[in-house]
C-alpha cells in the first residue's frame, strides 16, 4: 500500500502550481494589456477598467427624491403656537437660482407645538430633480402660518461635491430673523432626512438643445 501522506502532498503541490500559473497568466495579460492597447480584446478592456478607476463613479444623473422627515425641536417656538412647515428645494449656481420642488403647492402643514410633533413628511409626493456633478443644493425650510412667511432653517450642500446631496439625514442650520445662522437650543435636533433613486442620465447637450 502507498502512504497516503505522499498523495495528499502531491495534490496540493499540483493545485499551488496550477494557481501560480494562472495568476501569471492574469498578471501577464493585464500587463499586454496596459503597454499594448491595441492588442485585441485585452487592450480595450484593460484600458477601460483604469480608466474608469481614475476617473471614479459619476453620480450625476435623474433623481427621484422623497422628503422621509423633517423634524424642527419644539423649543425653538412659543408653547401653543400654530405653524405650517413647509420646504423649497433649489439649485444654486453663482447668484442664479432654480427653484426644483415647493412643498407648499401639496397643501398646508399646520401644527400647534406643545400639542403636535413638530415634524413632517412628503413620503406620497416625491420630486425629481437633474443634477450634475459639483452642483449646489440649498433646501430652505419655511413657515408659511402668518401674515408673513419665515425662514427658520437651511441646508446648504457642499459646492463642487461628487456625491448627490440629497440622501440620508441631514442636519439643518437653524436662522434668525436676518436670514443669518443661530445656535440650537440642542444640537443635532433639527433634521431633514431624504430617500433618493437615480432613475436615470442627464440629458446629453445636443439632445437638449434638439428640443
């Protein structure tokens, strides 16, 4: 009888030998590839993939967004007062601006604090909205209850940012009467959260300007 041991030694031998093989294969291919571009098949693929790793994942794209919540802290009203909480979304660039979506057109939002949440949300009525890397977001939030409206709070997206804006949870930067930034009576309370799906690409310059 043979030992067994020498069977099971030889097995791997063979099985670390054929994987050493393929990946010189592999290596070597990829390196065709990167210093002959023109090799059929292998040059366009390898070229493709840095490529693509260079230039990393565009985001820009069609959105459809949907407000999940939006959360002001009670503490930032009078006890008993009546409000309706509602958002402007907008692109910014320079001093223009493009109003995307006005919650306001859906309806009031009426709530009394002290008696009501002081919370929100438009989960049956998304928007969409095309964007573009690098562009900014400024979603403002308003109180529309009164003789005259009232900007309480802001968020305000990085400028020249590659990743959409408008997803997850995001803390607002709450305003004073001037429009100009204040601090929370408790930090962290005031949240706009979003659910976004990319539905699609931005519409190329000569099919836009076709229409």
């Amino acid at each position: 009888m043979g030992d067994p041991k020498k069977g099971k030694k030889g097995g791997g031998s063979k099985a670390g030998t054929l994987l050493l093989l393929v990946l010189i294969a592999v290596i070597g291919a990829g390196a065709v590839g990167w210093f002959y571009p023109d090799t059929p098949v292998i040059g366009s693929l390898v070229h493709s993939f840095f490529k693509k790793g260079a230039e990393g994942v565009d985001k820009s794209g069609v959105y459809k967004v949907t407000v999940a919540r939006l959360v002001l802290d009670p503490q930032e009203f009078k006890d008993g007062e009546k409000i309706d909480l509602q958002i402007v979304v907008k692109k910014v660039n320079g001093e223009k601006e493009e109003v995307i979506w006005d919650s306001a057109k859906l309806g009031d939002n009426l709530r009394e604090v002290g008696k009501q949440p002081v919370a929100v949300n438009w989960q049956e009525t998304p928007f969409e909205i095309s964007w573009d890397t690098g562009e900014q977001v400024v979603v403002e939030v308003w109180d529309r209850k009164g003789i005259s409206d009232t900007l309480e709070a802001r968020f305000t997206s990085i400028a020249g940012s590659k990743e959409f804006p408008l997803t997850e949870t995001r803390t607002l930067t709450l305003l004073d009467d001037n429009g100009e930034p204040r601090k929370p009576n408790v930090g962290g309370t005031n949240q706009i959260t979003f659910q976004a799906e990319r539905t699609g690409d931005l519409p190329k310059a000569g099919a836009a300007n076709a229409e």
